[in-house]
C-alpha cells in the first residue's frame, strides 16, 4: 500500500504530500485535451457574447494579481486554473509558488498572475472555480488519508462525481493521497445485486462476467455472510461488502481468509473511517470523497507595488 504522511518544510512554506514508497507525488494531470474542452465549456457558459463589464477598461492595461487561500487546503487543479486565462488571452503569465498535492494555510500565496486586465477580471471565475473545487475534493481526499495513514488500507472513490468533472475530480482524488476506483462502466466490472437478479445467481453471475471480462477485474456485491460464501465458492477473488455492520465485515474477514479482496462500501464517513479499517478490510470505497464537495476559499487581488 502506499501510505501518506506529509512533509513539513521550513516555515511559509507550503507542505507537500509524498507517495510512503518515496515515488513522486503527485501523478501527473489528465490528458490536457480534456482540460482544455472542460474550459472551453465552462468560459462558454459565462462569457456568453463577451464580457460587458470588462470592456469598460482600456485595451492595453496590464495588471499584476496575486491569488491566496483563506484556509488550510491540499492544492489541486493549476492546469485548469491556467488553462481558464490561456484561452482568453495566450499572453497572461501564472507564476506558481505551489504545486498540485501542496497543502497550504490560510494567507499563503498561491500563485502571481499577470497580463492584461481585461483578460485576468475575466478569466478570474471560471479559472478560480476549476481551482477551488478541485482542491476541495483533494482537502476532503487528504482528511480521510490522514486518518488510516497507519493502516494497510485503500481508500477509494465512486463514480459519484460531478457530471462532465470525472477524471478531474478523481485526480484530485489522488493529489489528496487516496486512490480511484474504477473511471466508469467500462473500465472494470463491478456486479450487483440487480445483475444478480437478472443472471438467476451469483455464480451465474460470475460466469458471464468472466467470461466477458477480457482482462477486466471482476468484483461482486455482496449483502450477507451467507453470500459471501456463495461468492467464494463461485470462485469470487473481489468481493464488495454492502453496508455491512463492522461485525460483519470482521466475520467476513475471518471467513475469506485473504482468498479474495474485500471492499467496505456504504454509508462510510470520516468518524467511522478509522473503525471500518481496524475490522482488516482491503479497501473502502466512499461516495463522499467527490459528491459532498466544500470549494477552498479563494481570492485574487490586485497588486498595485
């Protein structure tokens, strides 16, 4: 497992969060295609025909801002945040002073942008929204690392995201030091109850996803005891245990015997993390990582020495 703790430089400056193994932290971004498509969308709906306000100044006044948080967060989301300013204007300058997976406090300057006015008052929304959420979702991510840093567990998230933000908000996932479950419906095959029901059994089940997997991994919902039995003896190596009791998931422990992998998954919050993990859970999925998101507080101010 690669477990999380940070690192805590000399003061001012900002904290940085490394893979337990040593390797690099964090991974790299998505494609910046997707980042570039996910701007242009988000400028389009507030730009609209051009920005009305921004026009009342002159063409050819340059500015300097600099951009600072107002609360301790794990940074995630630069790409985007330049790519909101590149489309406007290709000349605005971002000098970074963090890196995405840095946590910082409140005060702590982010970045100094400069460029023509016009272009930074109206790229200043929809950048500082990528930034905002995005390091969100990775502050969140950060917190529930930080409470099983000590224990051989994976955190994971859901496909519980904001529509069209997906491989955005799970590499804000990662920046936070947790890990991501599958992307969506086609990258792994993941059977629940209603596949069940409409297969006739688990290992009936099992069979077709096996038999369609292609290299995917295969993991099946389980509801009781009695089912993970049923899975083990179908030949189920990932089992997803679905809103078990935590004495159920020690049974259930007990019972695999490390034949299969074993997911918590259900209701998981930050004050029952720590317990669901000490019952020896592989891993622990939770939906609240990405859907239940509180944006980082941000401003942008100009400098005017």
């Amino acid at each position: 497992m690669k477990r999380v703790h940070v690192e805590f430089p000399s003061p001012g400056s900002p904290a940085r969060i490394r893979g337990g193994d040593g390797s690099g932290w964090p991974p790299e971004p998505p494609d910046p295609a997707l980042v570039a498509g996910q701007v242009r969308i988000a400028l389009a709906e507030d730009l609209g025909d051009g920005d009305r306000t921004a026009a009342l100044l002159p063409a050819d006044q340059v500015s300097r801002v600099e951009l600072i948080t107002r609360q301790e967060a794990v940074i995630c989301g630069r790409a985007w945040f330049e790519e909101g300013f590149r489309q406007i204007d290709p000349g605005v300058i971002v000098a970074w002073q963090v890196a995405d997976g840095d946590r910082v406090g409140p005060g702590d300057r982010l970045c100094m942008i400069e460029g023509p006015t016009r272009a930074l008052l109206t790229g200043e929304r929809t950048a500082m929204n990528f930034l905002q959420t995005l390091s969100g979702t990775a502050t969140r991510a950060h917190r529930y690392a930080q409470v099983v840093a000590d224990l051989p567990v994976r955190l994971l998230d859901t496909r519980k995201t904001i529509p069209g933000l997906r491989l955005a908000q799970k590499y804000a996932v990662r920046c936070g030091g947790c890990h991501n479950h599958r992307l969506g419906l086609y990258d792994a095959i993941l059977i629940k109850e209603n596949h069940i029901l409409a297969a006739g059994s688990i290992a009936a089940a099992l069979d077709a996803a096996r038999a369609l997997a292609r290299g995917l991994s295969v993991e099946i919902e389980v509801e009781s005891l009695a089912e993970v039995e049923a899975a083990l003896a179908a030949g189920a190596t990932h089992l997803l245990l679905d809103n078990f009791s935590l004495e159920q998931m020690r049974a259930a422990v007990s019972l695999v015997a490390g034949r299969a992998r074993l997911e918590a998954s259900g209701g998981v919050t930050l004050d029952k993390l720590r317990a669901i993990a000490e019952t020896g859970v592989d891993e622990i999925s939770i939906g609240e990582l990405t859907k239940d998101l509180s944006s980082v507080d941000l401003s942008m101010r100009f400098v005017t020495s």
